[in-house]
C-alpha cells in the first residue's frame, strides 16, 4: 500500500518471455487510499479495481512469473524543520488612519513594534 498517502502511483504487469525482454500485460494505478485500478491490454482489453496491490498480486502474479513493475518512485514528502530552526510568526500593529503604526506613530509598516 501506498503509506505515503499523497498521489496515485503508476505500474504496469510484465510477464517474462522466453526471449530478451519481456511482455507487457495491464497498466495500472494504485491511489492515495490503495485501491487499485489495472487496464488490461490485448484484443480484449478490460478494466478491474482491487481492494490493493497484494490482493492483485495473489490472483494475477502467483507462480508464473507476473512481474509489477513501478513507473515512477513513492512521493517523497519533504521533511518539516526542526521546531527550533522554524521562524516565528510575527504579527504587525495594523495602521493609524493616518497611515502611520497605531504603537509608535512612525511610518507603517513599523517593523520595531512586533508582538
């Protein structure tokens, strides 16, 4: 399952052949929640959902060689700062309708009247 739970992830079903190289069979996606849609190819092609990949794996890849191949990485999600490193919000007096900060009457936005 996709534990990341932020994007759809691509595959196809490869099956081995005798030669080099090998025989595509679907094209599929595995969402954000682990459903899986797969889009078989071939003359009679047809479209099947999974409640996940190793319920698909189990019926389409047990013991005859049926590859899943990813085509593209997980997401990557990019890891938060340290609490430490984060900058502070700051939060400015609003303007006098004079158009100077309602704090110290300098010109606002006055940037030495923080919270």
């Amino acid at each position: 399952m996709n534990t990341l739970k932020r994007q759809a992830r691509l595959f196809r079903l490869v099956r081995p052949i005798d030669a080099p190289g090998s025989r595509m069979l679907a094209e599929g996606a595995e969402w954000s929640d682990g459903a899986v849609a797969l889009r078989w190819l071939g003359r009679w092609s047809s479209t099947s959902t999974w409640d996940g990949i190793e319920s698909l794996l189990a019926v389409h890849a047990a013991g005859d060689g049926t590859r899943l191949h990813w085509l593209d990485p997980p997401p990557v999600r990019p890891a938060a700062p340290p609490p430490e490193t984060q900058e502070a919000t700051v939060w400015l007096p609003a303007p006098a309708p004079d158009g100077r900060c309602s704090r110290c009457g300098r010109p606002w936005p006055c940037l030495d009247c923080g919270p």
